[in-house]
C-alpha cells in the first residue's frame, strides 16, 4: 500500500453490475476510486489499480481467468461471492487472495480486506475462515502426517498458528497475545521455516491440512 496516498481498486464483477452500492463511501478513508473492469479483465494491463476485487457466484468459473491476468501485473485480489463451501475458499486462499462470504461482511470489513491485500495479508471473513477450518478438521483427524508436522511447533508458535489461520495478521496476533509485533513476526519466520513454508498463506495451509505435508 502507498503509505501517503489511497488506494485505487478495480472493481471486477462476473456476469453482473458491482452489487455493493454503499462500498466504497465517498468518505472512506482508505479509498480514493474505483475502476470497473469486465471479463476477460484485459484493461488491467493499463490501469493504476492497486488491488482488485472480483465479485462472482462461483468462484472455481471466475476467478482462475483473473489470476492468470493479476499474476502478470503483481496486483493482489479479493475474492466475494456467496459460496461458503470449503472447496471453494481453500482455492482462492491458496492462491493468495482474501475471501469474504456474501452477506457475511459490512462495508468497514470490506476496506479492512482490501487494505489487507495490498500489504501482503490474506484476509477472511467469518464464514468464509469457518468453511477453511472446519474441512481442514475433517482431513487432520486422520492424517497422521498432519499431526506430526504441527508437533514440530512449540506451545507459543501453536497459538499464534491458531490465530494466523483465523485471518488475524501479526500486530492482531500480538495484541491478542500480549506480544510485540516484532516478537509475532520473529515466530512466524520460525514457524515458516519448521512448516517449509514460503509464506503466511502457505503455512496456514499446511497448519490446516489443506496441502500436502511431507510424509516421514
């Protein structure tokens, strides 16, 4: 994010008009303007936006064309569509975007989302991170592969995985912990390096048992 100036979010929306007729208000103090951008989202390549949010019904038909497209130009996205399945939010949040269920938001969480992205963080909303927990739960009951990996954290680093995976970023997790921001981010690189994971998304994937874990 620019740290002196407001952010431009292009507004994606598949099949349909931007729903959201009160986001951004004209007072947010995180949003400058928005953009609108159709399928195949072609016009990204020649706009200052920095963060998109794609809003659509199914998110496996509309979102992989986006990606291919937001890849190219390094922009980060967010992801709202009334599906609330795990299979759905497990493949937007693998591939690094936020995920925020429709009607599961108010228009304050949607500018906290898109500040967010643009700052590297993957941002969840309610259902959407109880959709990523609950299927990750089933799959760790049995996998005993799973459960020697999270063994491989201390009590401390376990706790602030559990947060991490709730969509809470490193200052949240300190305040909820009583825990400089410095002190959080310190166990993150060694929590990341104990999971093999190359980012915070990628070790909460693994933390929950949506992607392979090495078998020992």
């Amino acid at each position: 994010m620019r740290s002196s100036q407001r952010l431009v979010v292009a507004l994606a929306s598949a099949g349909c008009t931007w729903p959201h007729e009160d986001w951004p208000p004209p007072d947010d103090p995180y949003v400058s303007g928005v953009l609108s951008v159709s399928p195949p989202y072609d016009g990204l390549a020649e706009t200052t936006a920095d963060v998109v949010v794609l809003h659509c019904e199914d998110p496996a038909v509309s979102f992989p064309g986006l990606l291919e497209v937001l890849r190219t130009r390094g922009i980060p996205a967010l992801v709202v569509s009334p599906r609330r399945d795990t299979e759905a939010v497990v493949e937007v949040f693998r591939a690094g975007a936020g995920y925020l269920v429709e009607g599961d938001h108010c228009p304050a969480m949607m500018s906290s989302a898109v500040v967010a992205a643009t700052v590297g963080h993957t941002y969840l909303s309610p259902s959407a991170c109880d959709a990523l927990r609950e299927g990750a739960g089933r799959m760790a009951a049995t996998d005993d592969a799973m459960q020697r990996l999270r063994a491989l954290l201390s009590p401390r680093e376990q706790q602030i995985m559990e947060l991490l995976s709730t969509g809470l970023g490193a200052r949240q997790i300190g305040q909820r912990l009583r825990l400089s921001e410095k002190t959080v981010r310190n166990n993150l690189s060694n929590i990341y390096a104990k999971l093999d994971a190359r980012s915070g998304t990628d070790a909460v994937l693994r933390w929950l048992g949506t992607t392979p874990v090495l078998r020992t």
